[in-house]
C-alpha cells in the first residue's frame, strides 16, 4: 500500500469527474492540512505530558520516570491509555521503592493533575493553534461525540469536527460567492 500509494491516489483522481476535479481536489488538501495539524498537535501535547509526567515523577522519587513519562504522555494519542498504562504501575513502583501510601499517592497525583491539565488547558489550546478549533469547540466536539458514539467518538472528535468545519467553510463560500446570495433586491414603494 505504501509503495503504491501515488498511483491509488492518482487512479482516484482519475474518478472524479473532469469539471469539479480541482475543487474537489482543492477541499481534499484543505481536509489534509487540518487533520496533519491535529496529528502534530497530538505529539505536541504528548510531548508536554511527558515532560510535566517526567518532572513530577522524578519529584516524587519513582523509578523509571522516563519510561512511565513517555507512556503516560503518547499514550494519551489514545485519549485516557496513557494514564492507563502510565499511572498504576507508576504507583506501583512507588510503593515497591518506599513501602508507604504517600509516595504511590503523589505518583498518582501527578497523572491526575496531568490529565486535568491535558483535558482543560494544554489539547484545546495546542489543537486551536495546529487545527484552528476554538478551545471550546473543541471540548464541545469531545463531549458530543464522546456522548454520541462512547469512546469511538472521543478517538474521531477533534478530526471528525475539523473536517465537518472544512466542509461548512467551504458550503458557506460558495453561497457568498452564489447569485442568490449576491442579487441585490429592489425596494418597492
């Protein structure tokens, strides 16, 4: 699939009928833009959880700081798997090195104020800079669909959003740019 993928691409542009090819194809890289922006912001917030995971696990004392950071932080890509995979053995270790409940406690602490911090500030600022979503439309888009579809919906919100916005923009410029919508009407007296 990899190896072939321009010639599949170019076979489907062939498909598409000559007159709306390079609107179509124009909405198409429009489409493409947005969803590489939210891939990016999605390793961008990752990267910042696994920094803030790093900081506050190697501040509480856990073994494998590191690795249980990067878990926690890429695997939020899969919203709540990092925290998941990350936090139960992070507290785990932390009991182990310790023997007490304070430091397993901290270590949790830290996810949670993490994923408190993902879920309100870091995704809907990252993604409104790399997607161009509002914050609240974002957070919007997560409780909708998340209500709508469970946890398929909070995986395809924010790209299923950015695309349903692509289309809308699109719909609208063409209906600015419309007869209906420019004809002027005449005042009768």
């Amino acid at each position: 699939l990899l190896k072939d993928f321009h010639l599949i691409v170019d076979k489907m542009e062939d498909l598409i009928p000559l007159k709306y090819r390079t609107s179509i194809l124009d909405l198409i890289e429009k489409i493409n833009g947005k969803l590489r922006g939210f891939f990016r912001g999605q390793l961008v917030v990752g990267t910042i959880l696994a920094i803030f995971y790093l900081i506050g696990l190697v501040l509480v004392g856990v073994p494998y700081a590191l690795l249980l950071a990067l878990i926690g932080g890429y695997g939020q890509i899969i919203p709540y798997m990092g925290i998941i995979l990350a936090m139960a053995p992070a507290m785990l270790l932390a009991f182990i090195k310790y023997g007490d409940f304070i430091h397993p406690l901290l270590a949790g602490v830290v996810y949670v104020i993490g994923q408190m911090l993902e879920g309100v500030l870091i995704t809907p600022r990252v993604m409104a800079d790399k997607v161009g979503l509002h914050p609240v439309v974002v957070i919007l888009s997560i409780l909708v669909f998340g209500k709508l579809l469970g946890f398929l919906g909070i995986l395809i919100a924010v790209p299923l959003t950015t695309v349903l916005i692509v289309l809308l923009q699109e719909v609208i410029s063409r209906y600015k740019t419309s007869s209906l919508y420019q004809t002027k009407t005449s005042v009768i007296s």
